[in-house]
C-alpha cells in the first residue's frame, strides 16, 4: 500500500543482507556516493506502519543507543531506544545496516509503541482480528423512517486497516444525516417565515376590514373604533388602555401603507431606470467588483505559495543541519577508527 506517495506500508523489514538486497532490487533502489544502499525500511514516527522507501539523500551514520523512524515528509529522524529490553544499538550503525537490529523495527502498532520497550504491551504478531457490523440508520422525511444497515465481516491483520465497504457505508450515513438535518432546518424557516406573513394579513386585515367585504362599514374595525374615540371624546368615558391600543393599531396601519407605497415607487424607479448612462455605471461596477475578485484570488494564492516556499525552505534547511551532524559524526567515527 502507498505511503504519502514516497514508501509503501508492509508487515516486516527484512532482517539480513539477502532480504535488505531482495528489497532493494524490487524497489529499484540505488547506492550514495559512498556505496551504502539507499534502501530503508523504519516505522513512522507515529509507530503505526512500517514503511519502506528508497532514500534521496547519503545514507549517515547513527548514533548508538538510537532507532529510526520516518515523518511525512521523508526525513528519518533517530529515537532513542535505550529503554529497551534488548536489540538495542550498542554502537555506530549506518541507516542502510537497520536490518541488523530487528528491535528497531518491530512495533505494536495497536499501542502505537516498539515492542521492546518495557512499557509496551505485549502481542502476538501473527495475530488477526475480526471486526464488523458497521451500521448506520437514518430516517426519511414524509413520518416514514427507513434504515440503511451495512455490515462487512473481514480479516484485518496488525495494520488496523478498517474495510473499504464500512467507510463508504459510514460516509454515506453521515451525508443522509446531515441531508435530513438540513431539510428539516429548511422546513422550520418556511413555517416561521409563513406564520409571520399570516400575522401580518391578519392584523391587515383587521385593520381594513374584512376580507371579503373590506368596504363594508359594519364589520370595518377601524370604523367602529373611529365611533369609539368619537364616543369617548364625548363622554370622556375611554379607558386610556383601549386608547393607546386604538392608537397603537392606528400607527402600525399606516407605517404598513407607507411601506406599500415606498415599496411601489422603488419598482417604478427600477422600470424607468434603463438609461444608456445608467447601463454603463452598472457594467463598469460589475467590472470592479470582478478585478476586485480576482485581485483577491491572486493574492491569496501568492500568499499560500510564500508560505508552502517558506515550510519546504526550513525543512531543507534542518535536512542540511541534520547531514552536517552526521557527516561530522562519520568524520568522528573514522578518525576514531583510523587511531584504533
């Protein structure tokens, strides 16, 4: 299986030279220019996956005490394993000799840990697990709920891989929940919008008259509160509350006028407005907000080039301090063995 697009997962390293070279061969893998072998296989720093891989860069000589893993950009980095109970590097190694220590490449990837380590659960390599019953139910619309259930049954060895046919089943679910969410979010904004409106023709409506018979004058309720406030007015007889409601429903009756009128004066404007002068103000609007859009676009784009420039600069940079350590290390290390 591939890995971020530069490895691919596998089960085991190899654990001698004729597997380190079989492996080689298969990946196509070269040799630096010092002739050691560009083939790696370590665990990801995660400890989740062994990866093997064909390295671009010299193959540098480690520290004892230390394994490797590999991050998800390439670059191996070391981890010490002096924790370990055994199969712990005891001296300088290079990356390409790994295969001569299997405890660096043996992990739980269920506890994410190296097998070695005290601390790390122990398991049985050869293990498989059964998982299944992936299910999903989801309701439809019209009070008639259906359920979609997908099961799938499989082997699934150490590498914790869950089955194709449960993510497209938990993917799909997922979609038909948030559909229905929407739906009935839809549904509630409708009703609220709806009853809102049915306010306002009922207070309209109260207001002018009756609907069927909005001019006449007996079922007419401002007429008959007119009658009212006249009455009042002359005996001085009216509740101040029944005035400030009558005056309340008064206003509001002739706010709702003004807006029907305001409202109609717009759209005569809007059908007289087709001038040849107006028709180019509007196209010469459109064209600025557009240039605006793209000038937009382009900036972000240029900002999220900068930025990928400015991540791959410092990982080169610390790939570079990195290999200076290690070539420094190796220099060490010859002259180390050149007095011995």
């Amino acid at each position: 299986m591939d890995y971020l697009g530069f490895g691919y997962v596998v089960g085991s390293c190899p654990v001698n030279l004729t597997g380190q070279n079989e492996a080689a061969s298969r990946l196509k893998c070269g040799v630096d220019k010092f002739g050691n072998s560009q083939y790696l296989c370590v665990p990801n720093f995660k400890k989740t996956a062994i990866v093997e891989y064909c390295y671009k860069g010299i193959v540098g000589l480690q520290m004892p005490g230390s394994c490797l893993v590999v991050n998800d950009e390439g670059i191996v980095d070391d981890v010490s394993c002096r924790s370990f109970t055994e199969g712990c590097t005891a001296t300088h190694f290079k990356s390409s000799d790994l295969y001569k220590y299997p405890a660096c490449h043996q992990i739980n990837r269920k506890e994410q840990c190296f097998c070695a380590d005290p601390k790390c659960p122990k398991i049985d390599t050869e293990m498989t697990t059964r998982k299944s019953a992936f299910v999903a139910s989801n309701a439809t619309m019209n009070n008639s709920a259906t359920t979609l259930a997908f099961s799938n049954t499989t082997e699934i060895t150490e590498t914790g891989q869950i089955p194709a046919g449960a993510v497209a089943a938990i993917t799909i679910a997922s979609f038909m929940t948030l559909a229905m969410l929407f739906s009935i979010y839809m549904i509630y904004l409708y009703k609220k919008k709806k009853g809102k409106r049915d306010e306002e023709r009922e207070r309209v409506t109260l207001l002018n008259g009756s609907e069927d018979n909005p001019k006449d004058e007996d079922n007419n309720p401002l007429n008959w509160k007119d009658e009212l406030m006249k009455e009042s007015n002359a005996e001085g007889s009216l509740n101040a509350v029944i005035r400030i409601k009558i005056n309340k429903e008064i206003r509001k009756q002739k706010k709702v006028e003004q807006t029907r009128e305001w409202r109609r004066r717009v759209k005569e404007i809007q059908k007289s407005s087709t001038t040849k002068e107006q028709t180019v103000n509007a196209a010469t609007l459109r064209k600025r907000k557009q240039h605006e859009k793209e000038r937009i676009k382009r900036e972000k784009i240029e900002n999220s080039k900068r930025k990928e420039m400015e991540r791959k600069s410092k990982l080169k940079e610390r790939e570079e301090v990195k290999q200076r350590r290690k070539s420094l290390a190796q220099q060490r290390w010859r002259r180390k063995e050149t007095h011995d």
